[in-house]
C-alpha cells in the first residue's frame, strides 16, 4: 500500500506533505544485475508457493521502508495457483494515478516482487491456509463480479478498517477474504463479520504532519475515521500485518513463509521470528546463493 507509506513517510520528514509516491511519479531505476536477481528471488517464491500445493495464498510484499513505524509490508494480495493469465499470478487492488481511482489488477508474480522501492533487498511473506479455506479463497478471488463488487469507487490510503465511505488495497483483501469465508457479497456484511470476528487492525500513530497530508494528498482523507480515535493520534486501517494475524487467529494451521533477498542472497523462514532485518540470515534458515 504504497500511498499510505508516502503519506506516512511524508508525515515522518522523509517527504513533502503532498508529494507524489512513487507509482505517481517514476519507476524505480534497476539496473541489469539486479533485474536478474529480482528474477531469481522470484523463481525461489514461486517454488515455495508450488511445493505448497496451495489453490491460493495471502500474500504481501515489502515497499517503502517503514522501519521507522515499526512496519515492514505495506502491500497484500492473493496469489491464485490457477485462474488467472498465468501460475500464482496476483489479484489486487491498486490506485490508478492518471485515472485517479482505483483497480483490480492482475500482475504476475515477479511484477509483484518487484514491487519494492529498494531493489536491492525485499521481503515477500506468504501465508498458505489449510485447502478448505485455501479453496475458498480461490473460488472468491476468481469470481470476478464478487471481487468487483466489493470494489469501492473511492479510494483512500488509510481507509477506516470499518466504514464504507472508502477502501484501501489491504482493506479490499481483508473483505474478500470474509466474503470467500461467511458468502457475503456486500462491503457492510463484510465489515460486519469481520468485526464479529474479531478483526482489529492495529492502529497507526498519526501525527499532525500525517493529519496535514490530509489537505494536500487526494489518495489520504480522514473523514472516515471516528473522532475520538483521531483525537487519541490513532488511525485504524488494513496493513499486511493485521491481515495475516486475524488470518492466524481465524484459521490457525496455516503456514507462515517469509523470504528476503539481500546481500546474502535469498533468505527462507517457515514460521517463527520475522526475518531479520537487511536480510541477514540467521540459524535455521535456508540460504540460495544468488551470485
């Protein structure tokens, strides 16, 4: 979720309030050598996926860094074994710049990993449910009037988790999810079950300079949220993080992969202690050279 990182960065000092993050602005420049490895790093998440035999995953890549907020992803989706134009292809949302709303996209899995904005080191986590729920899933993000209809016209970065009004990229997968699980097809029953059970995205300390970016950014508004959560400094929208502990919680058997590329090459972990930062391997993980 690349603009709530520019507004977050924005409200950090890193960035002017109102400027455009990166997919409004220009690509990333990768050079050759790093294209390469890109590709590599994606063949190994594309192995771990298919060595799954998973029908579908959860799953969120690294971005901006955020480290300073104390977050690492910033952007999920679900990834389809079968369905879509190619193997474990990625259905999303994305805000559409020069259309100035947002989409559902279709990107193949190495576009996704890409997705970064250091293509020097990058995290991808991917979280495979057990083949009940992982059916599920499929069968809803394949459906294509489902996935559109929870679609909302008006997007904003850092969506109120529990209001129509507007939708994030993370915000529409945590409502796919509910409508593949409880067979809504509306938004409102979405939120509605989500809420019974027991999802609750971890608020983001807002500070007034992210309160200002409000005024100037056109993918960031604050209407939506509850007064008395702005008052506290707290904004409550959909990041990967709280995806993956309500997915936790809700189906508890599922497997948690997390993969880096870096320095080291590539770096695995099932389970466990996030992987470390930089993409430093630690004991116990799997190594694959990349030079």
């Amino acid at each position: 979720m690349k603009w709530l990182a520019a507004a977050l960065l924005a409200a950090g000092g890193a960035a002017q309030a109102g400027s455009p993050p990166r997919g409004c602005d220009r690509p990333i420049e990768v050079t050759a050598t790093q294209q390469d490895r890109l590709l590599r790093f994606t063949a190994v998440v594309r192995e771990a996926l298919a060595a799954s035999g998973a029908e579908a995953a959860l799953v969120a890549r690294s971005g901006t860094d955020l480290s300073r907020f104390g977050l690492r992803y910033s952007h999920a989706g679900v990834a389809l074994a079968s369905g879509l134009d190619m193997p474990w292809a990625v259905r999303q949302l994305y805000y559409a710049c020069a259309e100035g709303q947002p989409r559902l996209f279709d990107q193949g899995l190495a576009g996704f990993v890409s997705g970064s904005d250091d293509p020097g080191v990058g995290y991808v986590r991917l979280l495979l449910p057990p083949p009940e729920a992982a059916a599920q899933w499929a069968a809803a993000a394949r459906d294509k009037p489902l996935a559109l209809g929870l679609l909302n016209a008006r997007y904003s970065a850092n969506a109120y988790a529990f209001s129509t009004r507007y939708q994030n990229c993370n915000q529409w997968v945590a409502e796919l999810l509910a409508a593949a699980t409880a067979g809504t097809t509306a938004r409102e029953d979405a939120q509605a079950w989500l809420q019974r059970e027991g999802y609750a995205p971890q608020p983001v300390h807002a500070s007034p300079w992210l309160m200002l970016a409000g005024r100037f950014v056109p993918w960031v508004h604050f209407d939506d949220h509850p007064p008395e959560q702005l008052d506290a400094g707290a904004v409550q929208t959909s990041l990967p993080d709280s995806l993956e502990a309500f997915a936790l919680r809700r189906w508890p058997t599922a497997r948690r992969i997390e993969l880096c590329h870096g320095p080291h090459g590539v770096v695995q972990r099932e389970g466990g202690a996030p992987l470390a930062a930089g993409c430093v391997p630690q004991a116990g993980d799997t190594v694959t050279a990349l030079d």
